[in-house]
C-alpha cells in the first residue's frame, strides 16, 4: 500500500506508535471475522508502527471494496482489512492530510468535519499489543529540552489492545475510474483522558473497547450519538500496565520483539521507575 507522506517525526505526540504482532488468522479468531484464510490481508508484525503504516483493522460492511453507493441494501460482513493509519476525509483535496489525523479527541469527535461522517457509519477496531508513550523527565538533552522516556502501554492480563477507531475511504482524483488503487481506505485512533495513573506519563490515551461492545460499536446502521459515545468509556484503574523501554523505539527505522521489553526497574532514574504502573 502507498504511504500518504514522508516518514513521521522521531516521537509523536499523543497515541503516535504502537506495536502490533498477532497474525491475521489469530486476529480473525479473536474479533469473529468468519473468511477463508485465504482471503485474509496479511501485514508482517511490527513492534514500531507508526503513522502512514498499513495497519489491521476489524470492521463491518458489505464484501469488496466498493464505495457506500454500490453498496446499498448489501449484507454487512465483518472483515479484516490492512488500512492506512492516519485518516484522510472523503472530501479532502489531497491524501497529505492523513499524516497528520492519526487521533480524534472522543469529546469532538461527533463534531469535528474531519470525523463526523466516519462516527456515524464507518466505525473500526484497531488491534494492538499496546502502545508507547513518552514521559519527559527532568533530564536535559545537550539541546536543553526534556529527555523522552518511552512506557510500553498493554493489557494487563496480555491480551489485545481492542483501540475504538474511525476509517474512512479517499478517492484518489488523479487515478483513472478503472484503477483499482482510486480509493484509499484510511484510519484513525479514538482517544480520551488518561485515568489517573497514567495519565502521569501522557494525559491522553486511545479507547480500549471491551468485546461486549464490539458489536455495537462496529455496526454501521447504528448512528445514534448519544448511543455511540456511551460505549466508548476509558479504561478502568488496573487494565492496563505501563513500564520503560528502551530509547531504540524512538526511532521509526528501529524494529523487533525486544522494543516492548521492559527495562528493570533497578536500572533506571527513580523518577521514571516511580511512573510504572501495574509492575513492582
């Protein structure tokens, strides 16, 4: 899939990197995508993603790729799509802006021209190991701004990271009708504040949805607002644990399983042990 701009910044604000392993037969197991496996995409586990990546993600619509207008009065399916992380609006003039719409703020989501048509109908579910986030320290870089810290963000009980998101599908104006690359399918993250304890390292985070609510969520004849934002709610106290890693994940280019490892405790700056959570 083509990326929509040049490689992101080295750290990202807000829910800007995430890492996501599972392969796609795990995935369709997890969330009931009910195709051959065959037919599944398949995108190679990646510990550093970052936005204009392709990325897994489960919704619901008709099967094929066609616009909604083709697709009136169709049987919804849900599927397993590899989207473009960073979500370009239908009515926008170029795909550069995706790079830049990787997160929609939960309190203006239903508001925002950029989103509320992707709220009302075109709901997904972004499945990651966890995400990172950077907390500054104390500690000055030769340039005198704040040394970066990342925390590896994931279930507790190491399950899936189930992120509520938005996609949406771009058609490309420079590419012929009979093209089959016309349309670009993108996504975003939904996010909210940060419950208390780690909102310490970053005052935001993405919406975690719990599986009794995948079905109301992904469903695209469901478009109550009031409905839709009861369903997204932050993660309680001790879902999710939080713990350092290495700087490596600082850079894009960097890869691997050794990214999400945590850092003893013993061996780092106390205040950056003091913002673990959920580890001893």
């Amino acid at each position: 899939m083509t990326t929509l701009s040049q490689a992101p910044p080295i750290v990202e604000a807000m829910c800007g990197r995430y890492a996501s392993s599972k392969e796609p037969e795990d995935l369709a197991d997890e969330f009931d995508v009910l195709v051959p496996a065959a037919d599944l995409p398949r995108i190679e586990p990646d510990w550093n993603v970052a936005p204009t990546k392709e990325v897994y993600a489960v919704l619901e619509r008709p099967p094929g790729r066609g616009t909604d207008e083709e697709e009136t009065g169709r049987t919804q399916e849900r599927q397993l799509r590899g989207l473009t992380w960073g979500l370009v609006p239908f009515w926008a003039k170029d795909a550069s802006i995706g790079s830049r719409m990787i997160n929609a703020r939960m309190e203006t989501v239903a508001e925002k021209p950029a989103y509320r048509r992707a709220f009302e109908r075109r709901r997904c579910l972004l499945p990651a190991d966890g995400y990172y986030e950077w907390y500054p320290t104390s500690q000055t870089t030769a340039k005198g701004r704040a040394r970066k810290q990342p925390f590896f963000i994931r279930p507790t009980d190491g399950g899936t990271l189930a992120m509520a998101g938005l996609y949406e599908i771009w058609r490309d104006p420079e590419r012929a009708d009979d093209d089959p690359e016309r349309f670009r399918w993108t996504c975003t993250v939904l996010t909210t504040s940060a419950e208390d304890s780690l909102g310490r390292i970053h005052e935001r985070m993405p919406l975690m949805l719990d599986p009794e609510r995948y079905d109301a969520w992904l469903d695209p004849t469901l478009g109550d607002t009031d409905t839709l934002l009861g369903l997204l709610t932050p993660a309680a106290p001790g879902r999710l644990e939080a713990y350092p890693v290495s700087t490596r994940v600082s850079q894009v280019a960097n890869n691997g399983p050794d990214l999400v490892e945590p850092l003893p405790l013993d061996d780092v700056p106390a205040e950056v042990a003091d913002h673990a959570v959920g580890r001893g």
